[in-house]
C-alpha cells in the first residue's frame, strides 16, 4: 500500500509522510493515493496488501501452558528447557541487552500471572543485571537464539523464592515457575548501553536502526525475523519512555514509533494474524487518530475477520481523507458485494424453508353467509312493502 506524498525514511511501501498528532497527509498535487499491489518504493515503506500470504503461528494460546513434546534440555540444577521453535544465529554472552515476551504460569496450579504478549510491551533484559526473581529466566534466555521460542521450568529457588511474590499474588511461596519465552533479539554489550542509560536521541537512533533491519529483512520475505526487529525498535520507545517526551522529540519518536507498529501489523495481515494486525492499528490510532494507512489495514484485518460493520467504518473514515483512492473504493465495493451475496443466500434459504407464497383460497362457508344475508335483506324489503301498503 503507497500513499503518495513527501519522501520520508520511515517505511517500506507503506507511507511516506509519517503522520504525528492526528493530521492528515497534505499534498498540493492532490489527495493521497493508496495501492494494494506490493511495491517497493525506497528502503522505508513495506507494502503488503494482495501479496501472496506467508503461513506463520502465532504464539500459543494464552489459556495455559502449551504441550511440548522435545527432549528436556538441563541448562542449571533448577532451570530445565523445551524448544518449541528453533532460533538462528548466535547466543547472547553475558551483558547482552536482550529483548523477549514471556508468558509465567505457577507450574502446580497452571495459573497465568504475566504475559507481555497481552501488554504488546516486550521485557528488556541485561543478562548478568537481572532482578533476584529473573534468575531462573535469565539462564533459560542466555541458552536461546534469536527467533527462538522455548519452555521453560524454573524452580523456585531461582524465581519468587520462600516468599512468593508480593506484586503477583497468585504467586505463593516456594512456587515453581513455567515460562513460555520468545527471545526476539539482543544487543552484544560492545554495542550500545542499555535502554535506562542512554539519552533521548540514541535511543530514537537505535530505534531507527532497528527498523530500518527489520525492512531489509521484509524486502527478502523473511517476515518473522522482520518483525523480531520492528518488535525490539517498539521495546525502545515504550510507554515511560514516551510519556515523558513533548514537542519536537515526542515527534521524533513517533515518526520511528508508528511506521514501526503499521510495518508489524503489515506482516501480521500476510500471516493471517489478523487480531495481532488490529491491535498494532489501533495503537497508532491512538496517537495519530487520522492515519489512512492504519485505518486501511485495521479494516482489512477486520474484514478477514467477517467484522463487516467495523471494517466499513475503518474504510469509510480512510476514504474521507483519501477521497480518490482506488484501494479503499475497492475494500468497499468488495463489501458491498459481499452483503449483496449474503442477503441473497439468506433469501434463498428462507424461500426454501417457507416456499413460496401461497394463494389465497376461498373459505368455505362464504355461500351460507351470503345466502343469510340475502334473506335478511329479502324479509326486510317485504316488510317494508307490507308496512306501506298498511298506512
């Protein structure tokens, strides 16, 4: 999908102009143009509307732990490991700032206390530097590759300990402790500082950087490895990050920020994560309430979805500030048609449920009423005649 306007670096076929603080593309050459072939128009925008879809899983189901069948792995007398998919390249060494989501279950009760999956906020976290509880995590995450999703089993000497947890209640003491863990990427330590010490600009830069990869990787159809990077460029401009950002620097970020999130919901469409898509939609709709391209690609994820109504809404708002693209026109006239079919189908049914109309019969017993009344009128008129011949 292109939207013509003013080069940026910011996405691969996407857009052009990053969109900050709810306004709208301008253009003097006329209103912005969305297509849906892929199209690679320079090295910041991904296009991937149309394109031939790539099959990817997402991660387990959230409802408990997932079943792994591979061999049990011994990393530590206390942190045993299961990979559920493998990873490439290399291990991170000790200092390493690693990037991962994680899903934490109490392994006797199966209760799910964490899941930065849910958050769509990954854990930054420097191998060497964790926190007392991380211990047992930390060893599982030292002996993964990027890309790589395992099981891990943590006892609790290496977790929450005798105490349990105090932010997580259903934590009690002494409680073995079950991660499902994707280990996104890392940073090798002669590679930067970690996110907390550096300043506003590098972490903006690493960001960029980050997705600039990550749109190297989508142009060689590598779209998991391309999305471990757009993943780890959104770790560096978190939510406290950006809360204590204004003007100028808080513009800076989301201009990394946002393309970051639409390239991510760009792959997700191609996988078939449609609810994933939305999710990345609707967060830059919340900074940028007017993004063309992220109310296009929610409604395509939603139209997937058979969310017709809220797909239309999506198209019918892009359409107000992209009046002449082709592309919306076209989601809409597939609508369209689509609830043409359906309300023909459903017309069918109906018609060979009921059949057709019958045709009305006559009653009978309409010719008794008939003859009663034509007594009842015969008995009168004599009457009548009688009474006049009497006066």
């Amino acid at each position: 999908m292109f939207i013509s306007g003013e080069d940026d670096k910011n996405e691969i076929g996407t857009e052009n102009t990053a969109f900050v603080h709810g306004k709208p593309p301008q253009d003097a050459a006329g209103p912005p143009k969305v297509e849906s072939d892929m199209e690679i128009v320079d090295e910041n925008e991904i296009v991937t509307e149309n394109t031939a879809f790539v099959h990817g899983e997402p991660p387990q189901d959230a409802a408990g732990p997932p079943k792994v069948e591979s061999d049990m792995e011994i990393l530590h007398e206390k942190v045993k490991k299961q990979i559920i998919k493998e990873g490439h390249g290399q291990k991170p060494s000790k200092y390493s700032t690693c990037f991962l989501h994680y899903r934490a279950w109490t392994e006797t009760t199966k209760h799910k206390f964490d899941d930065t999956w849910h958050e769509q906020q990954p854990l930054e976290l420097v191998l060497g530097k964790e926190k007392k509880e991380m211990t047992g995590l930390a060893i599982g995450v030292s002996s993964m590759k990027s890309g790589e999703r395992a099981l891990l089993h943590v006892g609790w000497e290496l977790g929450y300990g005798k105490e349990g947890s105090f932010s997580f209640p259903n934590v009690p003491p002494m409680a073995d402790i079950l991660y499902e863990v994707e280990l996104i990427g890392f940073d090798e330590t002669k590679e930067g500082k970690a996110r907390a010490d550096m300043t506003v600009e590098e972490r903006i830069g690493a960001a960029d950087r980050r997705k600039m990869d990550g749109n190297s990787l989508f142009k060689e159809d590598k779209l998991e490895e391309a999305m471990q990077q757009y993943e780890m460029a959104i770790a560096y401009m978190g939510d406290d990050f950006m809360f204590q950002l204004f003007g100028k620097y808080r513009d800076m970020a989301l201009a990394v920020k946002n393309p970051c999130h639409l390239n991510m919901a760009a792959c997700l469409i191609k996988l078939k994560r449609y609810e994933e898509a939305i999710g990345h939609c609707s967060i830059v709709l919340s900074e940028d309430e007017n993004n063309v391209k992220a109310m296009f690609r929610r409604g395509k994820a939603r139209a997937e979805l058979g969310q017709t109504d809220a797909a239309r809404e999506d198209f019918l708002k892009a359409r107000k500030y992209a009046p002449e693209d082709k592309a919306i026109a076209r989601e809409l006239r597939m609508l369209a048609e689509q609830d043409k079919a359906i309300y023909q189908k459903q017309k069918e049914i109906y018609k060979g449920i009921f059949g057709p109309r019958p045709e009305p019969k006559p009653k009978r017993g309409n010719w008794l009423i008939r003859l009663w009344h034509w007594l009842v009128s015969l008995f009168y008129y004599m009457f009548r005649r009688e009474r006049v011949k009497a006066d």
